[in-house]
C-alpha cells in the first residue's frame, strides 16, 4: 500500500474508535432499519448511510444494510481492502444476474460471497449457511460464487465448522465451492475452512 493508503487507513481507524466509544459512553444503541415509525426507519438508514460513507471503501452507488456495513467496518479495520459491486451483471440474454458483492482487493482482486448469520447453531450452519452456498453455485459458470465469506459475531462451534468443512465432499466436482471463509468476533478474526 501507499503511504497515503496506510495514512487513510489509520484516520479510519481512530475516528471508527472515538465515534463507536463515544455511542457506547451515551448508551446509544445502532437503529434499527425495519422496525419503527417510517421517520424512525428514514432516519435509521441516514445514520447507515452516513456510517457506511465513512468507510475509505468503493462502494459503486450502492447503499449496504445494517448487517454488510458491520461487516465492512471489521474486515476494513483488519487491514483489508475492498470494492463492492454493483448488484447485477447483464448476461448475453439480457437479462441481469447477481453478481458476487465484494472484490476483495488484497487477495488478488477475486468476487467473494458475504453473508452475516447472527445464530451460529448447528442447525443455522445445516440450513442457512448450507443454501446459501448452494444458490451461491447454481449460477451459471459465468457468474457462479465460488468464494464465500460467512460472518458470524462470535466464533461458531467446533461441529458447525466440520459441517462447512464437509460442504465440498458432499456435492460433485462441478458443484463445489473454491474457498470458504469465516469471520467473527471484534476484532475481526478470519478463518479459511475450505
């Protein structure tokens, strides 16, 4: 990175700790956009868009929820860069097809999957988390999401990380996932599982 890079990343950095302490220090607790009022909903997603514009990211228009701006906030401040895409590719047919929501920047540019899961139970893991992969590899192989980033708040269990492991030996090889990772807790820590 460029020296101004690096500058830009510590700024981040210091203004995400003295904003996020000085909520806390208030007992401000974050808005929720789907619950309230139609102005306490116009005004919860000001605040996550105000949060998500102060993030040094590329963003392409597009406005995050609650849930990828906390993502992006962590994975950011664990010294990763990233550039989300725009939600659509337009394939030969014209038709627009989802396109994967992140490049991730210092690993060599590739399209990453992300999904938060808040419950980090076996039976999410068996239920959600496995779908997802799932409708994440029936794309066609043009667009197909062949890396995954799954964000739980704390580290999930030692079986719920077995059952992800155990994701690519249980479909064919032309349904398989490249990489799987897992991210948790504050900081953020990553894990590859596949």
């Amino acid at each position: 990175y460029s020296p101004e890079d690096l500058r830009e990343q510590y700024e981040y950095m210091r203004n995400y700790d003295a904003a996020r302490k000085k909520e806390r220090e208030a007992g401000f607790m974050e808005p929720d956009v789907r619950i309230g009022t139609p102005t306490q909903k116009a005004d919860a997603r000001t605040y996550w868009l105000n949060r998500q514009s102060k993030i040094p990211a590329q963003f392409n228009g597009q406005r995050l929820e609650p849930d990828e701006v906390r993502f992006v906030e962590k994975f950011y401040m664990s010294g990763n860069r990233l550039e989300w895409q725009e939600q659509g590719v337009r394939m030969e047919d014209g038709i627009i097809r989802p396109a994967y929501d992140f490049k991730w920047l210092n690993h060599g540019g590739i399209g990453v999957e992300q999904k938060t899961v808040h419950d980090a139970s076996y039976k999410v893991a068996e239920r959600t988390v496995w779908k997802v992969l799932d409708k994440a590899l029936a794309w066609p192989e043009v667009i197909r999401k062949r890396v995954s980033m799954v964000s739980y708040l704390d580290a999930p269990s030692a079986d719920v990380l077995d059952l992800l492991a155990s994701f690519n030996s249980s479909h064919d090889e032309s349904h398989q996932i490249d990489q799987l990772w897992l991210t948790f807790g504050e900081p953020i820590r990553m894990e590859r599982v596949i």
